[in-house]
C-alpha cells in the first residue's frame, strides 16, 4: 500500500503534537521515582525510589481523601443518571405548561460561570448547616449546572426515539412510568454510558468546591488534597508527583476501558443520521 507524502507530512506532525501532549504526564511519572534532591537535575530517575510511593500511601489523611473522591464521585455519577434521565423524558415527551421556558431556563444554567455563584451558593449552605459535609459536593453537581449538561444530553438523545414505539407501548397497556423505566431507559444506554463517565470524570477533577465547602482535611477530597503537599517550607515534588500519579490511575482505567464511548459522546447529537 503506498502512501502519500502529505500523509507521512501530516503523521509526522500529529506524533510531534501527541509527543508534546503527553510529555508532562511521562515527567510527572518519572519524577515520581526520583530522590528529593535530584527531582529538577534529572529526567530519567536513578536510581529508582519505590519509596516516594510508600510513603505517600503511609498517609492515612491522602487515603482517606482518596476512598472521598471515589464515594462522592459514585453517588454523584448514580444521582446524575438518576434524575437527568427522568428530566431529560420528561423534556423530550410530556407536554406540559411552561416546558420550552423551564427548559430555557435550565439551560441557561450552563452558561453561568460558578464563580459568580460561588457565595450565594456558601450562605446559603451555611445556612442549612451543611459546611464541612459532604452534602454540597453531592447535591450541587447532581442539581446544578453539571446535572443541566445531563438533562440536556438525556433530552436530545430521547429526541432521537420514534414516537411510534413509546405509542405502542402505550396501547399493550404501559403506564407512563413503565414507558420510561421498561422501553425508554433501556434504549438510553449509550447515553447513559456517555453522561456517566462525563459526570464521574467531572467530579474526579473538581476543585472550587470542594475548596469553598469543606475545612477538615479527612474530608476533602484529592484536588484540594494534592494542594496539601505544598506548605511554607515548600513543595514535596517527589511525593506530589508520586500522589497525583496515584490519583491519575482512575481515569486512565475508565478512558482505556471506555474510550469508545467517551468519543461517542463528544460527537453524540452532531451528526444527524
């Protein structure tokens, strides 16, 4: 097979591009395995120090925040699914007064950024006694602008079924609620798969607030943890490195396992069939 020279032009440019990409995450692993005082003189680590790992994992507090990033990361992704699908049916099927406002509405919440909501959003938690909890991280994505992506994204994706099967569900008997939880659910699944891992990847990186909500440090979870390693004496690079490698494995489980869908989802209601 012969291939053509601006194909080898344009291949040589993406592998230099893909190199560039990637070289931050192969520094961060290798300085993972380097000794203290050779983390900025040295790119290739000798000799090798698994040690950088034992002691990071000796960190009850960075386990703790890890077992939080996981727990909150589940329920979020489960209550997301949960209630978007159920908006997302009732956006695309039910006609009801004031939908197409509603739905406006909603999704001008996206469009806010969360900074200009931030405070409003602590007084009122504040309020309900709800700082230093978990509450916040959970409710927030779930009801909040993320969780408006999901309704959005569960909505066009319910678009796209014939209405004639939900019809004929309809006539061999089907209530409303076994239309969706029997015949619509199911044919979301590659929505569903799409918006799960948006939402747990979302909630894995979240910072602001995780930072805004929560002051204990066994209940902070690992973007705000891996901020910890930095103090007035300085930055602990070698365990840093070796913490935020630890936090990295995750996702690069779920984007290996999931890539397909991940780029489904990218492309999910651009293309019109």
């Amino acid at each position: 097979m012969r291939i053509k020279g601006s194909h080898v032009i344009k291949y040589i440019i993406l592998s230099i591009i893909s190199l560039l990409m990637i070289i931050p995450l192969i520094w961060m692993m290798l300085t993972s395995l380097k000794e203290p005082a050779r983390v900025f003189t040295q790119f290739f680590p000798w000799p090798i120090r698994w040690e950088n790992y034992v002691e990071v994992l000796a960190n009850t507090v960075f386990l703790r925040q890890y077992l939080n990033s996981i727990y909150i990361g589940i329920v979020v992704t489960v209550g997301t699914i949960i209630f978007s699908s159920m908006a997302g049916y009732a956006f695309a099927r039910l006609n009801f007064f004031g939908r197409d406002f509603a739905f406006l509405l909603l999704l001008s919440m996206m469009m806010i950024p969360p900074e200009v909501t931030i405070i409003p959003l602590f007084l009122f938690m504040r309020e309900l006694g709800w700082i230093n909890t978990h509450i916040p991280l959970i409710l927030l994505p779930i009801f909040g602008a993320p969780g408006a992506f999901g309704v959005f994204l569960m909505r066009q994706f319910f678009l796209t079924i014939p209405k004639e099967l939900e019809e004929a569900a309809k006539i061999d008997g089907c209530s409303r609620w076994k239309v969706y939880w029997r015949l619509m659910l199911p044919l979301a699944v590659p929505a569903i798969s799409t918006l799960t891992i948006f939402t747990f990847l979302q909630n894995w990186d979240e910072f602001l607030n995780p930072l805004i909500f929560i002051n204990s440090r066994e209940l902070m979870t690992l973007p705000v943890g891996l901020s910890l390693f930095t103090d007035e004496t300085g930055t602990a690079w070698h365990h840093l490195m070796g913490a935020t490698t630890l936090a990295t494995i995750p996702l690069l489980i779920i984007f290996f396992f999931a890539q397909k869908k991940f780029i489904e989802g990218m492309t999910l209601g651009s293309v019109k069939e």
